[in-house]
C-alpha cells in the first residue's frame, strides 16, 4: 500500500513550457486534490475531484488543468509555465469529501522551479 | 470569506514543556477542525480531528479543544520533546467540504 505517490519530486521549467505532474493513490478514495504551498501563503486549493470525470476549481486555478479518468490517478497539467507558478505542489486524496471531516492523505510533494 | 488563522508562525519552548498552538476561524461555522504535522520537505500528516459538539479531544500526548463560542481551536503537546519540531497545520471543512488550512506555527523544542 503506498499511499498518495506524486512524480517528479523536483522539477525545473522554462517559462512557457508544458508539463504534467502526475498523482497516484492506491486507497480507492473517491476524493483527490492538488494544492500548492507557498511561504507566508499555506497550502492552497488549485482543483478537486471527487470522483472519476468530475473536477471542480479550488481556490487557485488559473494556469492549471486537471482530469480524472480513473479513480486511481489524478494529474495536474501546467500548460505554459510561469515564474509566478514556481513553488511546492502536494496531491492529496480522502475516502470521501464532506461534513464527515474524512482524514485527508498527502504525497511527498513536488517542488517546481519555473525560470 | 472564510478564513482561519493560527496566531503565531514560530513558537519556541524548552523540552519538557506544554506547547500551546491556536488556531482561529471567522465567518465561519466549521462542523470539525483537522489538525496536521509538517515536517521540512515532507507532506502534511493527520494528527487529530475533533468535531463542534466535541470540546476535546486526546490522543497521547496531545489535546485538541474545540470552542465553537470563542471560534477557537487549541492544540497542546505535553512533555515536548526536540521530535516534536515541526509545523503545525490546523484545517476546516469549507462549505464545499474540500479542506481550508491555517499558514501553520513552526514549533521548535529545544533540549
């Protein structure tokens, strides 16, 4: 059982590029996130699932894009890289979301530098 | 809009010490709050989860309040321990369920 498993670990990008970084739970949970944490900032809501083809927008979702095709997997696209985007990503996954405060898994993170 | 707040972004203590950590919320009735460690480089881990008609929760040696009339939430760690260092993030469920976490308070435990 491995848990919440995010690729890359670390990652440099040119400003305008395009890349995906990938999330993976092996819980069966129904509910998957991606937040992004910032110094002085706290972790931040980009988008959410909460089930297979259904994304909604969190707090913070300009410049990203996110599908869910599978309950298992939950990728997170940049789709032209911005300096402003550079930061520390986590992909988060729940049994489900609700009032019933369901406890919420983390991955390791991703960190991503945008130059 | 919803906010939460924790108080203080760094608090130092000595070893054997009660720490205190709070965390504040406004415009806002959360039905529970979450509390998480960060450790430097790692992803937050679920500590304790306590919820409106509960005022408090423990699980070792930690002890979470819930005030729903000072919109408060307290969490205390008893003997500290230099382990015990790390970031603390207290979360809500927001109105659409998805959780809004606090910056954290980075605790540190000095022998």
């Amino acid at each position: 059982n491995a848990g919440v498993t995010q690729t890359p670990k670390f990652q440099v990008l040119k400003t305008g590029q395009s890349m995906t970084l990938q999330c993976a739970q092996d819980m069966n949970h129904e509910y998957m996130s991606w937040y992004r944490q910032d110094p002085g900032m706290g972790l931040r809501l980009i988008h959410y699932s909460v089930g297979a083809g259904i994304t909604d927008q969190g707090e913070v979702p300009n410049g990203y894009n996110v599908s869910r095709s599978t309950t298992e997997d939950f990728p997170l696209r940049l789709l032209s890289a911005a300096p402003s985007q550079t930061s520390v990503y986590f992909c988060a996954s729940s049994f489900r979301v609700g009032d019933s405060g369901n406890t919420i898994y983390f991955g390791e993170g991703s960190w991503l530098t945008v130059v | 809009s919803q906010k939460i707040e924790q108080n203080s972004e760094a608090l130092n203590i000595q070893e054997g010490k009660t720490a205190t950590l709070t965390c504040n919320y406004t415009n806002y009735s959360p039905a529970y709050l979450q509390w998480y460690r960060q450790d430097p480089g790692r992803g937050p881990v679920f500590l304790l989860l306590i919820r409106e008609n509960e005022k408090e929760k423990r699980k070792e040696r930690l002890k979470v309040t819930f005030d729903t009339t000072l919109k408060q939430s307290l969490f205390h760690i008893t003997a500290s321990q230099p382990a015990d260092s790390a970031t603390y993030l207290c979360a809500y469920g927001g109105s659409q369920g998805n959780l809004i976490f606090g910056k954290g308070t980075k605790l540190s435990v000095k022998p």
